[in-house]
C-alpha cells in the first residue's frame, strides 16, 4: 500500500494521555507484556501506567516524535548521555506513583529484566549513541508507512556528527524492519526461566544516523 503523508513532529506532555494510549494498544499483545502480564484485564489497567511514567521521562530528556494529527504513531529517541533511566530521572517523572499503583511482583520482575538489559547494553555500545526507546503505530493505521516514516524522520535528524544508534526488542517480527534500515542484530539475552522471552538488542553504525 502507498505510504500515506500525514505530519510529523514534536509531541507535548498535553498528550500525555493519547500517546499512552496508543503505545498501551500498540504493545498489548507484544511477547514482553504478554509475559509481565499474562492476564489481560491487568495488561489493560497497568500498560497506560507504565508509558504515561516512560512518556514522561522522554518529555523530559529524549526527543518525542509524533505521525498523524492526531496521533497515530510514535516514536522516542533518547540522545548521547540519556539512553539510561537514573534513579533521579524516574523520581523526577513520578516513579514513586508508579511504585504505589503497580503489583509489586510484576514491578519486582520488570525491574530484575530492565537491570539485565541495562548491563548488556552498556557492555554491547559503552560510547556515545543514540537510543531509539520506543517506535510504535496504532493497530488500525498500520500497513500505511508510518513505522518507516518515523525511523526515517529520526535517522535524518540532527547535525554531521552522528554517532550509533542501538535499539532493543522482545518481538523476533520487528527485526527485518529494522535490518532494512541498516540496522544489525548484535545479541541477544534470554530472560530465563520459563518465560520464554528474549531481548534482541540492534544497532547501526554512526553513518547516516539521527544526529
């Protein structure tokens, strides 16, 4: 299907609500929120949660990106330096609200998963990139080209010197996509247990990049 011009630009804290509702859709049945929330009425009520707090971190440091007026996809790109959530990045976007809303078992496992992931990724690109923390289309605008034009968009940003751009997935179906776009598969990391989820970490070289 022809790809479909719609707008592109910067989102607001103002859309707080709408974004995390499209990311909630968007993710609902992804293999990482499957497994964190298996049952779906609590997927339903704790995914908008967990991006309104994730979105508000990415309106405070990263760069927001938006396709479609309103919404109908998004994507946030964290710069050099800001690829990781500090401890006083996540209180200052209100993580303690999260801490009292979430069960705490599934905090608890989300938490041991993110601090694996952490220890890969700073082992796998220990100098300055680009973070590429969440791209995502809503279900009904999909097949419409606004995934690729909102990589495109963040991969054409910014001035001469860009450095890598990394990017991590639980869904094994993202990687082609991604591998189009000049991106390669550098590891991967089980979780471990019977979860069976993996975490397959991307990256393409600083040639052509988003900044």
């Amino acid at each position: 299907m022809a790809e479909s011009l719609v707008p592109m630009g910067p989102a607001g804290p103002d859309q707080t609500a709408v974004l995390a509702g499209l990311l909630s859709e968007a993710f609902f049945p992804d293999p990482l929120w499957l497994a964190l929330l298996p049952d779906e009425e609590e997927r339903r009520r704790a995914l908008p949660l967990f991006f309104s707090h994730l979105l508000r971190i990415g309106f405070r440091h990263g760069e927001p990106r938006t396709a479609g007026n309103p919404p109908q996809g998004f994507a946030l790109w964290l710069p050099p330096g800001r690829g990781f959530v500090t401890f006083a990045m996540d209180m200052g976007a209100g993580g303690l609200g999260l801490l009292l809303r979430i069960r705490p078992a599934v905090l608890a496992r989300a938490m041991a998963m993110q601090a694996g992931i952490n220890r890969a990724h700073r082992r796998l690109l220990p100098g300055p990139h680009v973070v590429l923390a969440l791209l995502a289309v809503e279900p009904r605008a999909r097949g419409r080209g606004l995934a690729r034009s909102l990589l495109q968009d963040g991969l054409a940003r910014g001035g001469r010197e860009k450095p890598p751009v990394y990017l991590e997935t639980q869904n094994r179906a993202n990687i082609p996509f991604y591998e189009r776009f000049g991106f390669k598969l550098i590891d991967t990391l089980p979780y471990g247990g019977d979860s069976g989820i993996i975490t397959y970490f991307m990256a393409k070289d600083g040639e052509g990049n988003h900044r």
